[in-house]
C-alpha cells in the first residue's frame, strides 16, 4: 500500500490513542501522540481557563502541524490519535462557546488556525470514534486523570454535538465511524481483526460500512 495519513478522531474517553497504538503497531506504521505530559500551558490554563486558553490551543496548533508534517514525510503509513481539525472546530469552539475564550481571541485563532492547515497535505482516512456520553464518563472515571477530574457529562455533550455538526461537512478525505463501545479493540482479538480490516478495505478504496 502507498504511503498514507490516517487521523483518528473523537471525543475524550473514546479510545483514541488504544486504537492508534494497537493499530500502528500491527500495522508497522509511524505513530503520532497528543502532546499532554509535556505541556507547559496546561497547569496555568486549569487554573484560569479565560487567561490561558488562547495560549494553550496555540501551543496545540503547532505542535500538531509540525507533527502532522513530520509525519507526512515520514516513508511508512501514519496514524495520529488526534487531528488538527478538532482543535478549532471542537475544542476552540467549546471554550469560545463556554466563555473561555473571547471573541476576539477566537477570531485571532480561527484565522491562524485557516493559515496553517492550508499548507498541509491532506489525510487520507479520518477515523472518527463514538460512544455514548455515559460511557465516556465511566471511562474516564476509571483512568482517573488528576487533569480530566472536572469533565462533566454536560461537557461531554457538547462536545458532541459539534463533532456532528463537523462531520456533517467533512470532505477533505473519507471517513470511518467506529462504535467504541460495541468493539472492545482493546480486550478482544476479534473485534481488533474487524477494526483492522475495515480500516484497511476503507484505504484501498473497498466499499465498506460504518462499525456503528
């Protein structure tokens, strides 16, 4: 198979970065991580979200474009756990909605944001991952992330209610919708063998159905 870029997307808890791991190492593909640990905005940014959210979804931006590039010259297939196209169209959003982030702010990321992702190339699958807001919950619940513990259901749902509103205009590539908690990927051989084919049958250009 030619060399090709493969974004998973979708709302936190969903299974991003298992599916990317697990994927990406039977696959023998490059793979891409979010930048968290390492982030030096995200400890001010939880303290005041209004003062750093500008700062952080900045950060966010470039550190996605320049992997999404190293990536793209990189000669084997790549998976990413998260796109760039979430970060404006999701999470900026999200804050501007909330109040976190000024109008004016949001405008000034908006128009960085259209500028950078004008100069990528563009993916060739999008994976975008779904479960319902109640499983997302226990999910995170589980994890028990020190940075995640104010997540609320009410979050989560409108988080969702913009990856609708995205994916309903999505054209740069195809995409793949896979129910997560219908496919434990992570638990059951099987269900990683499903995922795996449908993935690989959707890049080759196979006809293929949503795993919903």
């Amino acid at each position: 198979m030619t060399k090709k870029i493969i974004l998973v997307a979708g709302n936190i808890g969903a299974g991003k970065t298992s599916l990317t791991e697990r994927i990406g190492a039977r696959q023998g593909w490059a793979m891409g991580y979010e930048s968290v640990s390492d982030n030096p905005y995200l400890p001010d940014f939880y303290a005041d979200m209004r003062a750093w959210s500008f700062h952080l979804q900045v950060y966010f931006l470039g550190h996605r474009a320049r992997q999404y590039l190293e990536l793209a010259a990189d000669s084997r297939t790549a998976i990413s756990d998260r796109s760039i196209y979430e970060d404006a169209y999701i999470f900026a959003r999200a804050l501007n909605h909330m109040g976190n982030m000024t109008e004016r702010d949001y405008f000034s990321y908006r128009r960085l944001f259209d500028l950078v992702v004008t100069s990528l190339p563009a993916p060739n699958l999008l994976i975008y991952l779904k479960a319902p807001v109640e499983v997302l919950t226990e999910r995170i619940r589980r994890r028990a992330r020190g940075m995640e513990t104010g997540i609320s259901a009410e979050y989560l749902s409108l988080l969702d209610t913009f990856y609708d509103e995205w994916l309903s205009s999505f054209d740069l590539c195809p995409v793949l919708t896979i129910r997560t908690d219908n496919l434990d990927y992570v638990h059951q051989p099987n269900a990683l063998e499903i995922v795996t084919r449908h993935i690989t049958d959707k890049l080759a250009g196979k006809e293929t159905v949503d795993l919903s």
